[in-house]
C-alpha cells in the first residue's frame, strides 16, 4: 500500500515546544495586547502558566463535543473582543475550536461556507495551540470538526490557515488528567497513529510518524495510567499524540474513527473513549489485508503473535480493559436496536471508510457495533 512516489504533502505548527515548563513560552513567544485564550473549565486554571500579558480574555465554557451553537458562542464574544492573538488551551474539543475562531471571527465566512478541504479565506491573528491531554494531535495539524446538531454529524473542515504557528506540549498540564481519560485519550492517539499507518493512502513518510507514534504509546501509555505525575511517561504520550496528528493531514483515519463518530455524536461519548471501544475490532478486521503491519502493532503493544483475526481482536480488547477502559457499548448507554442506525451513518462517513485497506459493508459494521456491544 505505502508508496514514496505519491505526492503529499505534510503541514506542522512553525515552532514545537516540548517538555516541563513548556507552557510558558507562549508569553515570550508572542507579545500581544488583547490575548483570546479558548478553554474548558478544568484547562482554565492554566492560564496564569502561559505568562500572557495585555488584557486577556479567557472564553472557558467549550464543551467536550462541540456542536455548531457552541461554535457560533465562541465566536460572538471573539467578535466583540476583537482579539490580536488566539490561543487554545486544551484537548482536541477547544484546540479545533481555536482553530475555527482563529479563521472566521473576523471575516464574512460561516463555517458552512469552510466545510471541506482549502476553503477558508485566510487568518490574521497568530494562533498558538498549548494541549492539556494526549489523544487527539488537533495541536499538530490542519483539521477541525464541529457536530452539526440537526443531522447528527461531523462537519470537517482542513486549512494550511488553521496550522499553529506555535504549539505546546508541557506534560505537567496533563498530570490532573484522571486515569480513566488518559487511557481513553491514549488509545485515540495510538488509533490515529494506527489506522493511518494501514491505510490505502499510507506513504512511506508517515509510516516513520506512525511507528514512532504506535511505540512511544506501547512504551508509556500504561505508566501514565497508573502514575499521573510521571512527567516522562505524560511527555511520551503527548510526542506520541502529536505524531498522530501528523498522520491525520497526508492520511487521516479510516473505518476505526468513521464507526467512533455515531457512538460521540448519538450517544455522546468523548471522541477518546468511543475510539478506544471500537480500536480493536477495526484492528482484528484489517489483519487479512495488512498482515505484516498489523503484526507490527501487535509486537510494539505487546500482544505477542497476531495470530488469528478473534486472537488478535482478544488480546487488543485485553490491552484496552488492562487499561481500565469500559469496553461493552451497552454499559455506555447504547441500546441493541440502534446498532442498524448507527452502522448505517458510519458506512455513510466516506471520507474515512474510502481509506480502509478492506471493504467494510454495512453488515460488517453492524457486526462489530454487536460485537463491541
């Protein structure tokens, strides 16, 4: 499937600060008079890290699963602020939240009007993306996604104008990060890392990403379960999440973030946690066709022989449960008659399923939803 003549093209943030203490490069980096710092309630208490100057305005209420109201929030008190920098101050949710406000706030484009690849105008404000978990990568990379709330899905939208120009990964920002969500956030990354590495449009550059991704998560996603304060483990995750988002512009993700979308979006579980549930059965169902990488996984997550498609699958649910993550849809809210419903919109979700390396029908969506279940 990889092939280096295929012509990519790769987008990373202008400058990466990475390691203890990393927060407070934002304040040296950019000397702004009318900072807009978007967070959520628990990431606010890091704003004093930052060393912002000027009068700053701290915007704390983005939810976990954003939708298009919240988006349209954000950015009615951006315009009234009229900011001179953006920055973002959390997970995937507030980072691609920035990202959006960083890009419209000040122009006459909707973000209906931006959906999709290369559509938005322009930006004039630096914007500067500080992680506070280790999932989602959204610091590294040129993507955003809001939830549209009447038809229940993911509205993407990809700009080199949403890139940071600076990004921070400081692991002392992610030592408040309960256990529960960094093995949920941590899985995601590695599934970035993952299902861009055994796609069809997998390309010999960002395969280097995706191993250094897949074994930075085997090497320390159990210890900064079980230590949150293990600065080097939380530093790991969060080089290991970034390297997934490198993954995700060149690539992106396949059939394991396509079938997570209608488990956030109907049942409203955090983007981490859905991924998590459904990473070892997509894992197990593409071993056919990408024995050899699959193998790779398995070795750098110490599975041990990939074997058969149900032994794999096994020892990936083990990985996971070990973790402490809830692995039964049905403990998550989910009821057995909505599996057909949601098996129909991930199959519909064509932009990431197209790029499985194995066909996936309808019947074979529903029958991991049932399986997970």
């Amino acid at each position: 499937m990889s092939s280096m003549d295929r012509l990519i093209t790769i987008h990373q943030p202008r400058r990466l600060e990475i390691g203890v203490g990393a927060a407070a490069k934002v304040g040296e980096a950019v000397r702004a008079v009318r900072p807009l710092v978007i967070a959520s309630g628990p990431t606010a208490q890091y704003v004093d890290r930052l060393g912002l100057s000027g009068e700053v305005l701290v915007i704390d209420d983005v939810p976990p699963e954003p939708d298009l109201p919240a988006l349209e929030a954000v950015l009615e008190r951006a315009r009234a602020f009229g900011p001179d920098l953006m920055v973002g101050l959390g997970g995937g949710s507030v980072l691609d939240i920035a990202k959006l406000v960083a890009v419209l706030w000040d122009g006459d484009q909707t973000l209906r009007d931006v959906v999709g690849p290369n559509k938005v105008a322009g930006r004039r404000v630096p914007l500067i993306q500080v992680a506070t978990t280790a999932g989602t990568g959204s610091e590294a990379g040129i993507r955003a996604l809001v939830t549209d709330p009447e038809t229940k899905s993911k509205l993407a939208v990809e700009s080199p104008h949403m890139i940071a120009d600076l990004a921070v990964l400081d692991p002392e920002l992610t030592y408040s990060v309960p256990p529960a969500v960094t093995a949920a956030t941590g899985v995601d990354a590695m599934a970035h890392c993952v299902e861009a590495f055994t796609n069809i449009k997998s390309h010999d550059l960002i395969d280097g990403y995706a191993r250094m991704g897949i074994n930075l998560v085997g090497k320390y996603l159990k210890r900064a379960v079980e230590d949150g304060r293990d600065s080097e483990a939380r530093a790991g995750m969060m080089l290991a999440s970034y390297y997934g988002g490198i993954c995700l512009g060149p690539v992106n993700t396949a059939a394991g973030h396509a079938l997570s979308y209608p488990l956030g979006t109907r049942l409203s579980l955090p983007h981490g946690l859905a991924n998590a549930i459904i990473f070892p059965h997509v894992l197990a169902f593409n071993q056919p066709v990408a024995p050899e990488k699959t193998q790779e996984v398995a070795r750098a997550l110490g599975l041990g022989q990939a074997g058969s498609v149900e032994t794999l699958k096994e020892a990936a649910v083990g990985f996971c449960r070990d973790l402490g993550i809830e692995m039964r849809l049905s403990q998550h809210g989910a009821a057995e008659g909505d599996l057909g419903l949601f098996a129909e919109e991930a199959h519909a979700i064509r932009r990431l399923m197209d790029n499985n390396p194995r066909d996936m029908s309808v019947a074979d969506v529903h029958g991991i939803y049932r399986d997970a279940f």
